[in-house]
C-alpha cells in the first residue's frame, strides 16, 4: 500500500506545494522555500528520515519568513497524516537522539492523533541563522507540524555546548531536525497489520 500523500494550501500569504513518501528511496529529496536555512533543515528531515520529500513554496520574504515557515510546516504535518492513513502496523513509539559536536538533542513521537508539543532549547542563543531564520521559530514549526500530523511530540536539546561556552544556534537547532527524523523514521515503520492502540483507533 502507498503510503504518501500530495498537499497544496493557497492563502493570501503563501502558495505551498508538498509531496510525502513514507517508504522513500532517501533519493528525492528537493526543498525549495526562499529561506535557505529552513531549507536544510527541511533536507535532513528527508535524508535521515528515510522519505521522499519535495516542497516548494512561494512567500512573503518581502515582509518576513513568519508566514513561510509557519505554512510549510502546517502543510508538510497534513502530508505526514494523510500518507499515516489508519496507521495500521506502524511501531507508533519512537525517539532518537542525535549528537552534533557539542550539542545532543532527542525526540520522542507518539503518532497518538492527539496533537501535542513538548519543547526545550537554551533561551541564550542567537536571534537570526543568516538574516532570514529567527531562532525563536523553531518551537513554532515543530508545533505546527506536531499540530497538523496529528502526533505527541517532545523535542529536548540536553546540550548546548561544552563548559564556558556559547551555544552554536545553528548546530543546536540542526541536532533537533536530525532527530526528529530518525524518531519519525522508526515510529512510522511498518511492523505489523493492526492499529497499535487498544482503542482500535489512532
């Protein structure tokens, strides 16, 4: 059965095309949003995630990268859920925690249907990536996606940096995508045929 799913939201803000593959080749992955960071952030969720995904979204850069960000993430969460379909066979649970140097950051997924966020970063690193990513809008694109795919999600940086040092924003929130990846790529995992819940229902 495939499991994918083809999201295109208009507003008066942004224009958002996204397609998921859940079982993808680690091959198609191609990110196009005008924020260059979110791009790559957007890239590791597909290569260490194992899915095939394409996006690419038109937006207001010309006022900020609220909208476009806040949107592609609303529309990769309602790609994500659609391509679960009734979640039949899949592990549900997982977590992940990835190093990058310095910092170490975990994930823990419940595909649940029950939406909910849980996040902690350092309050004390940079503002802006470049000049088009604030820092303070990773908690809002991991809520967003949490929100429309229907899952539990807590998302921890349990280091920043080494004794005496400043947290590197970029590797602090790069750690976070990785292992939201590899959390989703394990609990989206195909590992038998009945809807692991004893409700009956996800």
């Amino acid at each position: 059965m495939s499991r994918t799913a083809h999201i295109v939201r208009t507003t008066g803000e942004t224009s958002v095309d996204v397609y998921v593959d859940l079982d993808g080749t680690e091959k198609t992955v191609d990110i196009s949003t005008g924020v260059g960071f979110y791009d790559h952030m957007l890239h590791q969720l597909g290569k260490h995630g194992g899915f095939d995904i394409k996006i690419a979204v038109k937006g207001d850069l010309h006022i900020d990268a609220h909208h476009t960000m806040e949107d592609t993430a609303i529309a990769l969460g309602q790609a994500f859920a659609e391509a679960l379909g009734d979640k039949a066979g899949v592990v549900r649970f997982a977590d992940a925690s990835v190093p990058l140097d310095e910092v170490l950051a975990r994930a823990v997924v419940d595909l649940s249907g029950r939406p909910y966020m849980v996040h902690e970063e350092p309050m004390d690193i940079a503002p802006m990536i470049n000049t088009d990513y604030p820092t303070s809008m990773t908690r809002h694109i991991l809520e967003s996606f949490a929100y429309h795919a229907r899952i539990c999600l807590h998302v921890t940086v349990l280091r920043a940096a080494n004794p005496g040092q400043k947290p590197d924003a970029h590797h602090v929130i790069e750690a976070q995508f990785k292992a939201l990846a590899r959390a989703l790529k394990y609990a989206t995992r195909i590992d038998g045929t009945d809807i692991p819940s004893t409700k009956g229902v996800l």
